[in-house]
C-alpha cells in the first residue's frame, strides 16, 4: 500500500486558481464519493482551506493513482489539466506524511503557527470516516498528525501569540497608514475571521469599527462581543464604505460582493479620498478589477507575504524545534507502515505452520484416536501453544526487519 498526495497552496498556485479549485465550495463529501467512484484509490481524504486543496490518498500504484487525481482535480473542479497540473506538488509514502504532520503541526501554514489548521485536518479525517472513504492506513495517518500538532502546541512556543490571518490584515493596514488612531473601519463578515480581525483593528486604536454581515443579528452580536463597534445592515454597506478609511472583507460568499463598478459608484461621493480594501476571503470578496480603479487600494490573501516572512523570522528557533517533533513523529509513523509491509509474509508463516501442525495431528489420528474428547482437545490445545512459541520470535524478526534497513540506509553515506 503507498500513500500519496497530490494539491496546491498558496506556495504553488495562485489565489486566482486556489478559488477555482475550491472542494470546500462544491462539497467534499461529494468529492469524496466522486473519487471512490473511480476506483484508483484505496482510502482517500479531502483537506481543502483557504489556502490549500489536497488529496490524501492510499493507493496500489502511485504513478497510475497520481495521473487520475490529476484528471480529477480538473474534471471535479471544472478547470483544465493544463491550467492545474503546473501548480500541483506530488508527495509519496512518508514524504506525504511528514507533508501532513507539517501541516497539522501549522507549520506549512501561510501564517507560521497559526492554530485553526489542526482543526481543518481533523475536520478533513471526520468527514471522510462519515463518508466511509478511509481505512486502516489514512487513519493510522490522520491521528499520528494530530499527535504531532498536540505536542508541537504542547512541547513549542510555536503556537503562542501565533500570527493569524485577521492579525496580519491588521499589520498590513498598520504599514500603510502608520499610526492608526482615528480611522474607521468597516469590516464586512461577522463570522469567525470577522470577529478576530474587528478584534484585532480595536486593539491598534482606530477610531471606529463597524461590522456589516447579511444578518443583522449577526453583526449585532458580533459588535456586542468585540465591545466597542457598531452594527450595520446589509443595506448599509456603501454608505458605511463610503465613511471608511479601511475595508477588510471576510465573508463567505461563493462569488465577489464587490464589483468594480460597485465600487466606482462607492468612490464617487468621496471626492478622491483613498480607500484601503484588505480582502482576505476564499473564494475573493472583491472582483480584482476594483484595484484599478484610482484612489482604490486593493489588497487579497496573497499580499501578506511580508508579514509571514516576519512572522518566520521570529518564530525560527520554535520552528526547529516542531521540525525536531516532525521528524520523530514521521520515523514512528515509518516504522509501523513498515511493519504493515511483513504482514502477508506473517500471514503465510502462520498459515504453514498451521498446516503443519494439522497434517501431522491427522498423521497421528490412529494413534490419538484411542484417547477420551477431552486429552484429545489438550493435545489440540498445547500443539497449538508450541506453534505460536515457535512463531514468536521469526514474528517479530519480520517485523523489524523494515527498521533495520531503514537504519542501514541512514547510516550508509552518500556516493
């Protein structure tokens, strides 16, 4: 059995792509039945963010597994092989699971350290067991990951005052106006990343922030909750915009609230006053086009590069220490899956001995016929004892064995 994933990130496709090829958006449980349906896989897993589509799989043939994910990745997501197959990265075997204990332990995330991602993987593990697409190898897999992201969280600082996506938003605003006292903000999006970011903007000491969402119950809420910030309608929004020095967009829309003409009509009353709009929603907010217009300075999820550079930079001694973690954690996760490889051979050893054991019990039928039922079922009893003693030892040797050539290549220097 190999595993294999197949994806993109935000390291290798960008955003315009990572909103098209969107599982979350269509429905992974539909994508996971749709991929099962094919039959290239034996066991197999959506982890699909904002930031990251992949296929974590369990095949008989990675070349042959990895050509039809190709195929699927286009054929479910609408999008041609050739606009796709460029941005893919392919990982096997325990490349793939160092991949995923990366991931899971944050550090493979556009934000270093940031804590949501453990819980995505585990939503990814959850929904395919509902779906029924894993077995004993993705689960094997799945739960060491949420191992490493225990200890990484419990053993490291990564975690600690981590950088998430609302803050770095923050940090971008920050960068461009300075100082932010007496500005106001509206921040469309009362959901999670909504609340974090209005947090966050309350924080740096802005004048006012407003949370507009289609509930208005929702924004009210939310408001209440920061303390502080104000409520709006749906309704509201252009007026509200036109009042703001910052738009921070997070909604959860399948297509952008903002058009460029949208916007243009919002830029009119302002008599070239700059409007900063931060989107930092999956699939956008905000058409890429409104970042011609002049005056509109508009700003997506991809943009926050420099402060997650930042961000690595001064988490570089805790991300060793979580690499350490991984590291221990893949040899773990090796040594099992190597011990997988010897079970047909256990499997085959046992068997014989059995057959042994039963051919010269009836070999012996004349002689042990003469006995009551009950010496007859001991001495069926202790031969059977004697095989699993003789058994013990060749077990565990086969067993070990992967490790021990695993430990020979290690030890063997390169050419």
């Amino acid at each position: 059995m190999r595993l294999l994933i197949l994806g993109i990130s935000h390291q290798t496709a960008p955003v315009e792509l990572r909103e098209r090829v969107d599982f979350q958006a269509r429905g992974v449980a539909d994508a996971l039945r749709a991929l099962a349906a094919r039959g290239s896989t034996r066991e197999a897993a959506v982890v699909s963010t904002c930031n990251r589509a992949e296929l974590v799989v369990a095949c008989d043939d990675a070349a042959e597994t990895r050509a039809d994910l190709t195929r699927f990745f286009g054929d479910f997501n609408h999008v041609s092989p050739a606009e796709v197959t460029p941005h893919l990265y392919e990982l096997v075997d325990l490349d793939a699971a160092r991949h995923l204990f990366r991931v899971a332990a944050g550090l493979d995330s556009l934000v270093v350290g940031e804590p949501q991602i453990l819980g995505q993987v585990k939503d990814a593990h959850a929904l395919a067991t509902e779906t029924q697409t894993v077995g004993p190898v993705l689960n094997r897999l799945f739960h060491a990951s949420f191992a490493v992201g225990k200890r990484v969280r419990t053993e490291t600082a990564l975690g600690s005052g981590a950088v998430s996506i609302s803050f770095a938003a923050v940090s971008l605003a920050r960068k461009i106006f300075g100082d932010l006292d007496g500005r106001n903000v509206v921040v469309i999006g009362a959901g999670e990343m909504g609340k974090l970011t209005a947090r966050h903007m309350k924080a740096q000491g802005v004048q006012h922030v407003t949370i507009v969402s289609r509930t208005m119950a929702h924004a009210a809420r939310t408001a209440e909750a920061i303390g502080g910030a104000s409520a709006a309608p749906w309704d509201d929004m252009d007026a509200v915009m036109s009042a703001s020095d910052i738009v921070i967009t997070a909604t959860g829309a399948a297509s952008p609230i903002l058009t460029k003409a949208h916007v243009e009509a919002i830029m009119r009353p302002r008599r070239n006053r700059p409007l900063f709009v931060i989107d930092i929603a999956m699939p956008r907010d905000v058409e890429a086009a409104a970042g011609e217009i002049e005056q509109v300075f508009l700003y997506n999820i991809d943009d926050l590069q420099a402060t997650v550079r930042e961000n690595l930079a001064r988490r570089a001694s805790e991300v060793a220490r979580a690499e350490a973690i991984v590291r221990d954690e893949v040899d773990k996760f090796g040594a099992w899956l190597r011990s997988r490889g010897a079970i047909p051979t256990v499997v085959a050893l046992r068997q014989r001995f059995e057959d042994i054991r039963r051919a010269e019990l009836e070999r012996l039928e004349f002689k042990l016929s003469a006995l009551p039922p009950d010496a007859r079922a001991r001495v069926d009893e202790i031969t059977h004892l004697i095989v699993e003693k003789l058994l013990l030892t060749p077990t565990e040797q086969l067993k070990a064995l992967g490790d021990t050539d695993a430990s020979r290549n290690k030890s063997r220097p390169p050419r």
